[in-house]
C-alpha cells in the first residue's frame, strides 16, 4: 500500500447503535434582511489532537421539490455575494439528487478538518429561476436575503479511522475516512498495515447562528451569545486599557528615574526636602498653652 493505492476497509459498527433523530428548524419563520444565507455552527473540536474526524452532515426538506445552495467555512462565518467570496467550499443540494428516504447528504473528510475547531454551514432556498445542477462550476449568488418556503431537519455525526501505533496509542495519520461511511459502518483507507478501529460520535444539533448571534445550542450543551459589534467594542476597550496601562507604567518608570538622578547626582531627594519642609512650618506656628484657675467662688464674694 502506499498514498496512490491505500487500502481500503469497512469496519461496521455496534449493531446496538442508536442513531439520533434529525432536529427541526422552522427556517419559514426566520427573516433575516442582512443575510443571504441560514447559518449553523457545528464544533468539530478533538480534545487529542493526534485524532482527525470526518464531517457528516445530512438535511432532510419538509418539502422534497426544493433545491438548496450550502456554503461553509472553517473556523469562522462564511460570506458569498457578488461583492465578497470568503468560502471554503460548497454544494448544491438538487432534488433530483436527494435519497430515496429525502435526506440530502454532505461529507467532509478527515484531512480536512484537521487542526480546526468548528465549521459554519450556510444554506439557501434557490429560487425558481436558479438552476440547480451537480454540473455547475461556480456557486449562484445572490444579494437577496435568505427566504425558505419550506422547513427542514439536520443531523450531524463525526466517523473516524484509528490506529495503534508501537506506544499503544491511538493515531489516526495515514487513515483517510471514505465517503460511504455512514451510521452503520466506517469505510477506511490506509497508506499502511496495523490494528485499526473506528470512531462515531453524534454532534450536538448544530448552533443557529443568526444575525450575528449565536443561539442556543441543544441537547443540555451550554448556550453562548456572541456579537460581532459587541466583540469589535471589547477589543477596542481592552485595547485602551491596555494603553492606558502602558502609558501609567511609563509615567511611573520616569518619575522613578528623576527621583535618582535628583538624589544621586544633585544629592536633592524632593521626598526628604519635602519632609523637612513641613517641619519647619510646624515650628513657625507652634502654639503654647497655658491652663489658668480661677476661683469663681472667691469672685463672686470679693
């Protein structure tokens, strides 16, 4: 075997699997006049770096007649109009493509999610003047905003291919996860000869990520907000409080230094002179007290 003619296996999975249900998003109720896409948030975080996963993700219209255009972008949101293309891939999801159970199917593999942490998708009803063919060689863009006439569920799982390496640990380099992995087996390829396994995790329902905020991600993941406006507003204050930390430390640093100079080369120490000087005043204005009796009796009968 080697990188051209890798070998290729099928590990299937625990027969007592469950595979999760599809979680529905009512894009029908979502209007959202900044954007030209619905976007998701998907984490794709590996706590061993050591690990790659593949990306699976599946998309199941209410209505099986409407094709759809699907962006993403790695480690951050994904912008496609005419005026910007920042995407790091896409599809167009055609119903005449789409399963025999409805679900459209889009897969990423491992290699390619390497060393990052999440993945955004966005996705847009094409309309009824937009062609939708696997054969197109550019995406179609729009300016208009998102608008979907139907709604849909989603579903997300990572699959993975492992190794035992001489350490007995597991390493996943020279294993490349194949695109009819699904939920009951892993297809792999391998560049060489050892103990292999397989990985499946179910990723949390993918986080809604509209105008600008992310909503709250589900199944008991904890919720995050985040603003770009209001990210852009705490850099820009932690930023002056870092200069005006910077600027405080200067002043301190050259008043530290003109006190030694002053008391080194001049044998003038300000905080000394300062404290001589306030003796003497004390001395000008000393007041003497003197307690005086007087016999108030003895006045009164004189």
């Amino acid at each position: 075997t080697d990188n051209e003619h890798p070998m290729e296996f099928f590990i299937p999975r625990d027969p007592n699997l469950i595979v999760p249900p599809m979680a529905l998003y009512n894009a029908t109720l979502i209007h959202d006049a900044k954007h030209q896409f619905y976007f998701h948030l998907i984490n794709i975080t590996q706590s061993n770096v050591n690990l790659t996963v593949s990306l699976h993700i599946e998309m199941r219209p209410r209505d099986r007649s409407r094709n759809y255009l699907m962006i993403f972008r790695f480690d951050g949101q994904p912008q496609l109009s005419t005026l910007i293309n920042n995407i790091d891939d896409w599809s167009l999801l055609c119903s005449s493509n789409i399963s025999d159970d409805g679900i459209h199917k889009y897969f990423i593999n491992n290699n390619r999610t390497a060393k990052h942490r999440f993945v955004i998708v966005g996705l847009r009803e094409l309309n009824t003047s937009e062609v939708c063919s696997n054969k197109s060689l550019t995406p179609p863009i729009t300016d208009q905003p998102f608008n979907f006439s139907a709604d849909y569920e989603l579903r997300t799982f990572t699959s993975a291919c492992y190794y035992l390496d001489s350490n007995n640990n597991w390493q996943s380099d020279g294993l490349l996860v194949g695109p009819m992995t699904d939920h009951y087996q892993t297809q792999c390829f391998s560049t060489h000869l050892s103990t292999f396994t397989s990985g499946y995790s179910n990723v949390p329902n993918p986080v809604l990520l509209s105008n600008d905020r992310f909503g709250h991600i589900q199944n008991s993941c904890p919720s995050f907000y985040v603003d770009g406006n209001i990210v852009n507003a705490l850099n820009l204050i932690s930023k002056s409080f870092a200069y005006i930390a910077i600027f405080a430390l200067s002043i301190t640093a050259m008043f530290i230094l003109i006190m030694d100079r002053l008391k080194y080369c001049f044998n003038i120490d300000p905080a000394i002179e300062d404290l001589k000087r306030m003796r003497q005043e004390k001395r000008k204005h000393r007041v003497i007290e003197r307690l005086i009796y007087v016999d108030a009796t003895r006045q009164a009968f004189e």
